[in-house]
C-alpha cells in the first residue's frame, strides 16, 4: 500500500474524474460516517487518482491526520488577514475552499459567495476603497477569469489592489486547465505567478501581496495548482512562511519637494489638480492643510474622496485656464492644454513607477515642467512643512485675497447648482437632483457613505450632499466599464458593515442588469445597503451620442432610442430584488411618493436588511 508520505505531490491528488460517487462513499465509509450524512460533515478525502481516474481503497486519506497543501497555504495567507475571500465555486480550487472552510473554520477569510467572477472581482475593488487593503478572490482559473477580466481592469485603472488566486490543473490537458492563466490579464495586473512547489506558493504568495500593496497599488493573480492544493504534505518535511514586511510608499526626494515647495511659494494663482491623491482620511486632510495654507484652488476628479464637497476652494476645471501653476496629484492624464499659455505644470504621481502599455489608460505624455515620482499621500507631510517654511509673512494678505477669490467663484457654481435642481422639480417620472436632495435630508444625520460613482444621478449627490470624511465616498471606477458599479458598491458596503455606516448606491439600470446577481450575495451575506435606482429606463448616454450624430448627419433624431432603451417591457426592478431577498419598492415614478418610502427602506436598512427602491427618473 502506498503511504501518502512517500509519494510524489503529483500522484498524492483527486483530478475531477476521481472524486467519482464510488470513491466518494469509500471515503465516507473509511471514516466510519454514516453513508447518510451530508458532504459537509464527512472530513474525508480521496486520494491518489490512478491514470484510469479511480481512486483505490488503500489511497483514502483521513484529513484529521495530516496537513494538506492548502491547509499550509492558508497558513501562508494568514498573516495579510484577509476578512473575506470571494469565490465563484469551483472543482479546481475544491482543496482551498475546504482548508478555509473547515482548517480555518471559515474566518480570516469568511467565504463570500459571488454568483459571476466579476462580481467576486468587483467587490474586492469597492471593498478596498473604504477598507484600504485588498481582500482575497477564488476564482476558476479559465472560465471564471474570463468572466471576471473586465473587473480586473477597472481595479487596474482606478489603481485598486486585488489579491486574485485561481484554480488551474497544469498536468491536465482533459480538464478546462490554461497553461499560462496569468495571460490572459497581464495587460492589466502588476504581477503573477503560478507556483510550483509548496515553497515556491509561500513565496510569490507573500510577494505579490508586497507587490499589491505597493503604490502604484493594482491587482496581482495568484496561479494553484490543484495537486499542491490537495496534495498531503509529506511528514518531515519543512515548509516556512516567509515574513510580509510592508513597503512604506515612495515618497519624494528632499529636494526636488524644497524646490516644487518654493513653486507654489512663488505662484500668484495656484490651482491643485487631484485624483487619485487621498488613499486614506490622513491624505485627505493634507490635501486640504496644503489648499488651505497656499489657499489654492482645487479642482476634484473625485477617482478618490479628495476633497470635501463643500469646501470654498472647491473649482470647477475651467479654472485651469486661469492658473498660473497647476500641481497635479496622481493625475497623470490631466493635458496641459488645458492651462493657458506660459502656465507651468508640476506634478507627483506615481504612476510612472509601474504601468502598462497594451490597455490604454494613460492619455498623452503629461509634458510636465516639474515632477516627482513619488505617493502623494506620502510626499505631502514634507511638501506641507516646506511651504509653511518658505511662505514669506509679506505673501499672507495676497494669499488671503485669492482664496476669498476662490470662495466667492465657489459659491457662485453652487448657486448655480442649486437653481438647475430646482428645473423640473414635480415632474414624473422623477428628477434626478429631487431624488438626491431628498435622500441627503434623510441621512445627513446618519453616518452614511455612498458606495457607488460620484456621477450617479447625474452627479446630484456629489453637488448636494455634504462629502467630508473618507469613507463618505468610494470615487469612480476607473476604467468606466458599466457594470463595475453595482457590484463594487456591494464590496463597499461589506467593508461598511462593520463600522455601522449606512451605505447608499445610487445605482443606473443599465450598469444593474450587467450583474443582478450581485444582489443575491448582499441578501445571503447580509450586508445592509439602500439602493436607489437611476432607473431611466434606457443605456441614456448613448441615446445622448447617437442622437446627436443624428443631428450631426441631419438625419431623423426620435429614432435614436433604438438599441438604447431598457424598455418594452419595463424592468420589475423592486420585484427583481424582492426575489433575491432585499426589501424593496417600486417603481416610484411620483415625487409625493419619494419621501416615505426612503425612510420605510432606511429602516429596513439600519435593520440590517439590504433594501431597493425602484425611483424611475428623468434621463439625466
Ligand atoms: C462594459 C461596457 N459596455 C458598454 C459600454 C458603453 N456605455 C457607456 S455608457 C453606457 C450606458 C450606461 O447606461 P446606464 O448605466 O443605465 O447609465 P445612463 O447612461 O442611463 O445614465 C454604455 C452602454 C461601457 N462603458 N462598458
Ligand atoms: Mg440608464
């Protein structure tokens, strides 16, 4: 009889084809279970497949016994404390859902179920977005990484890390096993590995969450084998996990922040250009001391919650125009055409520290005047101190008199805001900016934050509600693939549960019928969330761009909802939701009714109850 100790790992596994009913019940029976009891509860596992497929008597592995590789591989993950592990299940990866299900019982990861692996993939990016570290995803590593491929760009783009492992079988050309699986996204991962030995997976396991978590953070794939996953380690041998120690982030060199501080020192009308600046609330607070101290402008692409909503620096982007000096942080896509003539342009950002070229993300070369390669977050305490050093008492009143600028331009693009709202107020179906305004009376005493795109609702949250924390917004999605939002904003509001923060979606119709789905995992999870439906019934921005090349060719424009709308029939988005288990209501299509209904769904929200309602809104 063979003991498992003295086999090679490639003859200790299960392939597919051996974990057949028969040797199912042989190993049920090797443990004394009654034939009766149910899969969960037999801790048995076959193996030792023979090249026929069929597992022998004598190879039946009690699991008590010994450890498995993907026993020590959990050991491996321990220390980076994943919370969660989304997984879209898989026979591949049937080793390392066991080993966290039953050896670590099921926490530190808690398995996530995700019914699409973009949805798995999804989640891990909104999850990082107010968590700040990655959670792990389990995914099949060739049918299901095809369906998670455009999750892992937008995580890619928006500069999110997630710590992706994939189920592969390399000696199994029977199977749907992938010679090279990290392939297939290494345009838009930063790293991948497919191990070969126990050793070999401790290794690039604790490297590529070093490589994660390192600015430019983005997605890392993780290849398993799934004979090292079921493998049994044999008895004497010595595995170690190697230590994670965290990369502190690039920041910039003494100098060049001396000299890019006295830059600012000298401009007569600063404008900060932010994106993906803030990775955490000490990045935001910068942000502002910095505005505050140079009392700059600050123009917001919102990729990240940069800057308070309603801060008097706050500017529109015409007001590049206008500057003298534009310091752009982690925006490297912002063009210097869009200074005037003679402006200079600098800029920290890390985002020529790694990149790559095949998937275009990038936008012409920046041309800037001055730049560092460097973390924002981490260059600004510096920056800070240098500019406070160097702001000469003679500058104060100028500085003073071009942030009263800043503010009065600031209170008049809010005004203007307040008076668009107000256009169409009572119309049915409902108006974007009511629905938002509506909403915000509702939580702005609640400690809440909204897990999807700041452009939701036509951008009515971000112009109404009172952004000011990190956590109050989880920014765009980087690649501005639709069907990102619904998901990731479900990931969000997993990281939000914890800390009792109520989470809101304002969710598109098109971007929800990617992955309806997603739904189902928030319900079977119980992660509370309010989800308010831009339910306009139509892919509305390319009614927008087809109409007007209608207009363009002077050809029939009424035509152009077709291949746009998501209409005839209506989607049942209430009874959608109500089948996966969330509270819902709708279609609410008359203001009167708004009000009350989103205070019945936010008390079914605050009792942990994931809850909908179905708002059908103006196009935009
Ligand atoms: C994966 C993907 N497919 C297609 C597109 C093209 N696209 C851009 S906007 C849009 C419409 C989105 O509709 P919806 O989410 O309902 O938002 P609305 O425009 O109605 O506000 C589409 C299909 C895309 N960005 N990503
Ligand atoms: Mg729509």
């Amino acid at each position: 009889m063979d003991k498992p100790d003295n086999r090679k790992p490639e003859d200790n596994t299960s392939d597919e084809s051996s974990v057949d009913r028969r040797s199912f019940i042989k190993a049920a029976a090797a443990t004394g279970a009654a034939l009766a009891t149910s899969a969960q509860s037999i801790s048995a596992q076959v193996t030792g497949g023979t090249a026929a497929g069929v597992a022998r008597e004598e190879e039946v592995e009690i699991v008590s016994e010994g450890k498995y590789g993907s026993d020590f591989m959990m050991d491996v993950l321990k220390q980076m404390d994943f919370e969660f592990m989304t997984l879209n299940t898989h026979s591949d990866s049937a080793g390392l859902q066991e080993s966290v299900i039953n050896y670590m019982g099921n926490t530190n990861p808690e398995l996530i179920t995700a019914l699409h692996e973009e949805v798995a993939v999804a989640m891990g990016h909104g999850y990082y977005k107010i968590e700040g570290k990655p959670l792990a995803a389990l995914i099949y590593g060739s049918v299901g990484l095809q369906h998670a491929a455009m999750a892992v760009y937008s995580a890619f783009c928006d500069r999110v890390p997630v710590f992706i492992m994939l189920g592969n079988q390399r000696n199994n050309p029977n199977s749907r096993s992938v010679q090279d699986p990290g392939a297939m996204v290494r345009d838009f991962t930063k790293w991948d590995d497919a191990p070969l030995t126990l050793d070999h997976f401790a290794k690039s396991a604790v490297r590529a969450y070093s490589v994660a978590m390192t600015t430019p953070t983005m997605p890392v794939v993780l290849s398993v084998d799934k004979k090292l996953q079921e493998m049994v380690i044999p008895r004497g041998e010595k595995l170690r996990v190697p230590k994670y120690s965290p990369n502190t982030p690039p920041a910039g060199d003494s100098n060049a922040v001396r000299e890019l501080a006295q830059m600012l020192v000298d401009a007569e009308f600063p404008v900060l250009g932010v994106e993906r600046a803030a990775r955490s609330q000490a990045g935001l607070d910068s942000i502002v001391e910095l505005a505050e101290l140079l009392q700059a402008g600050v123009v917001d692409t919102i990729q990240r919650m940069n800057f308070p909503s309603k801060h008097p620096l706050l500017q529109e982007p015409t007001i590049f125009r206008e500057a003298d000096l534009v310091l752009a942080l982690e925006m490297p896509m912002l063009s210097r055409t869009r200074l005037k003539e003679g402006a200079k342009l600098a800029s920290i950002s890390s985002f020529d520290l790694f990149t790559r070229s095949n998937y275009w993300h990038f936008g012409n070369y920046q041309e800037p005047d001055f730049s560092i390669a460097a973390d924002p977050e981490a260059t600004l305490p510096s920056l800070i101190e240098e500019v406070r050093r160097l702001l000469p008492r003679s500058k104060r009143s100028s500085v003073q008199a071009r942030g009263a600028k800043f503010a009065e331009i600031n209170q008049r693009n809010r005004q203007a805001d307040k008076a668009f709202a107000a256009k169409g107020w009572n119309h049915s179906p409902l108006n974007t900016a009511r629905v938002a305004a509506e909403l915000w009376d509702e939580i702005k005493n609640k400690d809440w934050s909204l897990v999807s795109r700041s452009d939701g609702m036509s951008d009515w949250g971000w112009k109404l509600w009172d952004f000011n924390k990190y956590y109050h917004h989880i920014g765009q999605s980087g690649s501005v693939g639709v069907g990102y939002s619904n998901p990731a904003s479900i990931g969000a509001a997993l990281a939000n549960r914890k800390h009792g923060r109520l989470s809101i979606n304002l969710q598109n119709d098109g971007d929800f019928m990617f992955l309806p789905s997603t739904l189902w995992t928030a319900a079977h999870h119980n992660i509370p969330m309010l989800t308010v439906m831009h339910n306009n019934r139509a892919y509305n921005q390319e009614i927008m761009l087809i109409s007007r090349m209608a207009a363009l060719r002077d050809r029939d424009v009424s035509r152009c909802t077709i291949g746009s709308e998501i209409n005839n029939p209506a989607i049942d988005f209430a009874g959608l939701a109500r089948s996966m288990g969330w509270y819902a209501e709708g279609p609410i299509e008359h203001p009167s009714d708004l009000r009350p209904a989103i205070r019945r769904a936010i008390a079914q929200v605050e009792s942990g109850v994931p809850a909908l309602l179905d708002t059908v809104t103006q196009p935009n």
